[in-house]
C-alpha cells in the first residue's frame, strides 16, 4: 500500500473511529461520551468518502452528527442527576472475554480469506452516483416501496416517541 | 485504495466495542450509544462490500440503497429508544436497566 491522501486518510479515520468508539464505552462521564461518539461517527462519514458514497456521508454528518447525537445529549442532560452512578460497570470481566471472542472470530473470517485471494484488492472503476441512487429510489423497478415504508416507519417513530415521553401530569 | 480486507477489519473492531459497550455499561443511555456503533460498523461493511463488489456494466445500488435505510432505521431507532429512555426515568428515577423490573414475572 503505498503512501497517498488515500491511505492517510484511511489511518486518520481509523483512529477517529475506533479512538471515539473506545471513548464511547470507557468514559465515565457520559456527556463526554456523546462528543467521543460525534468524533467515530465522524470517522465512519469519511469511511463513506473513501468509499466514494459521498451521499451517505453528508446523511451521516447529517443525520447523525446533526441529530442523533444532539438527542443523546438532550437525554443525558434530562437523566442528569443520576448520571454520576459510582460503577460504571456491570459483567466486566464476561463481556470483555465475550467481546473479544467476537471480535477474534470476527478477525478471523476476515483473515482467512485474504489467503485465498477471495477478496478484491481493488476496487472497480466504475461507481454509481449520488444521481443514480436518487433516481433508483423513486423508480417503480427500483426502491419505491422501500422508501414509501421508510417514510411510513420515520412518521409513526415520530409519533410513537412524542407519544411515549409525554408528561401526561400535565 | 485500501484493499477490502482493511474495512472489514476496522469495523469488526468498531462491532466488538459496541457489543462490548452493551453487555457492560449499566447506563441505558450508553448502552443506545454503543448500539449505534455497531449500527455504524454494520453500516461500513455495507457500503466496502458495496463498492468493492463487481458490477459489471450492470447498474447495482443494492448496498448504496440499503446502507440508507439502515440509516433511516438508526434514526426511528435512536428516537424511541430514548424517548423509552426519559419515560423509565420519569417514572423510576433510574437509568439502569436491571432496576426497571416492572413487567418482571
């Protein structure tokens, strides 16, 4: 692998991903948490980039970033005065074996096959666009039906978390 | 390009700390944020298998289309969850899962 913007790139979003993903499970303060999960997610968006999907990289930045992370942090804040639990804990010695059993297996049906020249090196030339997809997702042989159902399952979430965090004290 | 193998590889590794994340951690709000790291690494697979599968002439936008709305799910997923979350703590003044035993047999 010889050294270009490519393969720095590829390190750097390595550690964001895997930095921010440690920082996720180890911190003990979990607004921290939030900012170490907005950076691997961060990395994973330029994972998109590398992958030439640019179009599921501003989603992520987006939707992520943008959204979700800013929704944990609403949620640590409201859960705020029990936050500072003493054990950060609970089956720490079972879940790391376990964890790192998967992650070994993991390595392993990954590794294997490297040997056997299954994988590609090389990616192919050609790539589908952001244009592509749009009109691939409205298209009647396409992804309609998948997207009319998304629309479906993001209006009935929306309904169902207003309707469940509701105060109905109030 | 990295090859193939790399991606995987990183995102074994980003899967095992969210599983990691959620066996251990006793806050149910880590515990929704160690699943959207394995969504995430779920979600790198996707698209290096995507873009390094051979297409041919053929136009694919499987892996492209799919990786999309597993986002979308991540996002319906991360709003219930945590609005789930609030309401357990409302009514029980915790966060920890094993304290919510409410519909414990």
């Amino acid at each position: 692998m010889e050294l270009n913007a490519v393969t720095i790139g590829f390190v750097v979003f390595t550690i964001f991903t895997l930095g921010g993903g440690f920082g996720v499970v180890t911190t003990r303060n979990l607004f921290q948490g939030t900012i170490w999960l907005m950076l691997s997610l961060f990395g994973v968006a330029g994972y998109f980039v590398l992958l030439s999907a640019p179009f599921l990289a501003a989603v992520q930045v987006l939707v992520y970033i943008g959204a979700i992370a800013i929704l944990i942090t609403f949620a640590v804040m409201l859960t705020r005065s029990v936050t500072r639990i003493k054990a950060r804990y609970v089956r720490l010695v079972p879940s790391f074996i376990g964890s790192l059993a998967l992650f070994l297996v993991l390595l392993l049906g990954i590794t294997i096959p490297i040997f056997g020249g299954q994988l590609p090196e090389s990616a192919p030339e050609y790539v589908a666009t952001t244009r592509e997809l749009g009109a691939a997702l409205v298209d009647e042989n396409g992804y309609v039906v998948p997207f009319m159902l998304a629309s479906v399952l993001l209006t009935a979430a929306m309904i169902g978390a207003i309707f469940i965090a509701r105060d109905e004290t109030t | 390009m990295a090859p193939l193998w790399m991606y995987l590889a990183v995102a074994a590794a980003l899967f095992s700390l969210g599983v990691f994340g959620v066996l251990a951690r006793r806050n149910a709000v880590a515990i929704l944020m160690s699943v959207e790291l394995m969504l995430n690494a779920v979600n790198i697979n996707l698209v290096a298998f995507w873009r390094y599968s051979e297409t041919g002439t053929d136009l694919l936008l499987n892996g492209y289309a799919f990786t999309a709305f597993v986002l979308i799910v991540a996002a319906a997923e991360a709003a219930v969850g945590l609005a789930i979350i609030i309401t357990v703590y409302r009514n029980r003044r915790s966060v920890i899962p094993e304290q919510a035993v409410a519909l414990k047999g």
